[in-house]
C-alpha cells in the first residue's frame, strides 16, 4: 500500500532522475561543479580520520562550525549572531527538508516564485502543504504585482538567490520590495543562497538577512556543494530566526542525526581557503557565461535572459514543442539538458543550460542545441 503523501509526491513531482552521459554524449545538465575540491579541504578530512575523530558530532554541528558560519552572517544593530543561530544539515537539501517539514503543516500554502527549483514544490507536497506558483516577469525577475497578490495569508515564501534555474540575481531594491510587501505579515522567508559566491560583473548580491524588513522573518539556507566544489560531501546549514531555526534542528536530527564529523573538519578547512581559490573558479564560470551568451545571442528562435549569477541559462525556444519532448530529442543528438517543465508551469517552451562544463563541452553542447532548435544557423563545424 502506497502511503498518502508518497502518491501525491509522485503524482506532482517534475523531478528526473539523471544518469550518465553515453557515449559521445556532453552534459549540460548537472548543476554540478566540474572542478575538484581544493586540496586542504580534502587534507582536512583525511587528517580527522586518521586522528580517530569518527565519532558521533553535536547533533546541530561541530560547535567551533557553527562559530564560524555565524561570524560571515550579516552584521546589524541589536543582533549578535552566535553558534545557536547556526545548524549544520546534510547539504542544502537536508536544510529545506527541516525547514519545511516543521514549518508547513496539511493545508498551508506556501508562495513559489517559477520557474524554480524542484525540489521546493516536492517538500510542501510531501509536508502536506499547497503550492502557489506564482510566474516571474519577463526578465526573469520577481513580478512584484503578483506576489502582492499571491502572499497575503501564505505561511512560507521559498526562493533561490543567485536563481536556479534562470541564472537571475535578486538584488538589494528587490529584496526591500518583497520586504515591504510582506509587512505586517507573519509569512516566513525560505531564501536559499547556494549560489551566493556566484555573481558576475554588473550586478549585486545581498543576503535576505541583510535586508531590514527581511531579516527578522528570514532563514537563509546555505551549503558547501557550489562555493567549493563539495557536492559530494553533503554539507549545508540554515540559520536565521532562532524559533525556526530550533524548530528545523529538532527536524533535522530525528530524520537525520549528525553529519559526518570529518567532513564538518573538512568545511572548516573550506571556510579558510583564501578568498583567491573561489575567484578563479569564478573567473572560469564569468568565461563559460560569456561563451554562452555570445553563442545564443541572436539565433533565430531562441531568447536567453543573460545569466547574473549562479552557471544556468535559462533558454526560451519558439517551436512548438513540449520541453521534456526537446530535452529527449537533444539527449539522442549527443546533449542533455534539463526540461524547462521541470521548474514549473511557465518554464515550458525553456530549457535549462548548465555551464558547470568545460568549454570544450559547452562548444559542443551548444552548437548541437542551436543545430536542432535553430536549424536555419547551425553551429560551426
């Protein structure tokens, strides 16, 4: 017998599952890193193991961890941000599920600015809650004037910032505008800030604790996987307003436990790493972003919203086809790309572009796209 919650998640879920690339194949796909994890940081981790720390950690993290990730929270007046704000989650992943799972309860509708990331929808489905979409304008930001009229009443709003999957940033004004919306309100902000280091030339990044009528209704959700190309060592953590986030820890360690004490050493190892290491990794993507936009920029039947942040593309095609029917007919030409569906009701007619790749691959990739999608200018040879 199925359980309730479990048919309603695979009965609304978008969500594929991904295997590898065949042969011959590029993936643009993964919003994965394709840089390996700074060498101190795997030291670090290779250093607690052998020291015998393989034992159980804090429940809400290592607590010289938490320390650490409340110092680079934003400073304010009257707030002193400590080690008890702070609760260490198996990746970003494990960060929404706590949130989410405490704070949603059957009925409660919870705001979804789309196209967004999946797996927001899925938690509020599998807590029992409602999703409202609410569809961004055509720049791929926030449509303010939907939003006023979607929030009145919703008990959480879940957004990305840097976005996946449209690559947008929302800025300081924009912040402030959802901020004054939601006066007055006792809506929670779920702001999940993965892409954080992720930002290129021209635009600005700021925390949603940041922002004066934010920061008291917000927990921000971070993670190791994107900054460091730590991915595979499932490290994130939340923080923010300290009734939630006591709430989400209680979540966290009933479903979960600790997290890997070696690989908490291991962030700390992260967080040392001199500012230089992430910028070259960012540099790359800023040139793998440039590629992008140079090569779609102007092809007939294709429209992209140059990325800000984060390294996806969010690509609008005019033909007249379903995204995952696209997503098929590009894998069987040798590229795999995510469908624009899978992001909500107004990513159809989108796919979405990863340029965690090389450029080799981005080449490639790109110029089999434009070959099926734009036939009348194909790639270069």
């Amino acid at each position: 017998m199925t359980a309730v919650r479990v048919y309603d998640l695979r009965r609304f879920s978008r969500r594929p599952a991904l295997g590898q690339a065949s042969p011959g194949a590029v993936s643009l796909a993964m919003g994965e890193p394709d840089f390996p994890t700074p060498t101190p940081v795997v030291e670090a981790a290779a250093a607690a193991l052998r020291a015998g720390d393989t034992h159980y950690a804090d429940q809400r993290g290592l607590p010289e961890l938490r320390a650490a990730l409340a110092s680079r929270l934003p400073e304010h007046p009257g707030r002193t941000w400590s080690a008890d704000d702070v609760v260490v989650t198996h990746g970003a992943t494990g960060a929404l599920a706590a949130v989410v799972l405490a704070m949603v309860g059957p009925g409660d509708r919870v705001v979804i600015p789309e196209p967004a990331y999946s797996l927001y929808a899925d938690l509020v489905v599998l807590a029992g809650g409602t999703v409202d979409f609410v569809p961004l304008g055509p720049d791929l930001h926030w449509d303010l004037g939907a939003l006023a009229a979607a929030l009145p009443g919703a008990a959480i709003m879940i957004f990305s910032n840097p976005s996946n999957p449209t690559g947008v940033v929302h800025g300081p004004q924009e912040l402030e505008a959802l901020g004054e919306l939601l006066r007055g309100s006792g809506t929670l902000v779920v702001s999940d800030e993965a892409y954080h280091r992720l930002v290129y030339p021209g635009h600005e990044w700021t925390s949603a604790l940041a922002v004066e009528s934010l920061r008291d209704r917000t927990v921000q959700v971070q993670t190791f996987s994107k900054t460091y190309a730590m991915t595979g060592w499932r490290v994130g953590h939340l923080a923010g307003q300290r009734a939630v986030v006591d709430a989400a820890a209680h979540v966290h360690r009933t479903l979960n436990g600790s997290v890997n004490t070696a690989v908490q050493r291991a962030a700390l190892a992260a967080l040392a790493l001199p500012d230089g290491v992430v910028d070259a990794m960012v540099e790359t993507y800023r040139r793998r972003r440039d590629l992008v936009v140079e090569r779609l920029t102007g092809v007939p039947g294709l429209h992209l919203v140059p990325p800000e942040g984060a390294f996806y593309g969010f690509l609008r095609y005019t033909a007249d086809r379903p995204s995952e029917e696209v997503a098929r007919a590009l894998a069987a030409r040798k590229v795999l790309v995510r469908a624009g569906s899978e992001y909500g009701p107004s990513g159809e007619g989108h796919i979405r572009i990863s340029f965690a790749a090389s450029e080799d691959d981005l080449r490639t990739g790109l110029n089999r796209i434009v070959g099926h999608l734009a036939p009348e200018r194909p790639g270069p040879p």
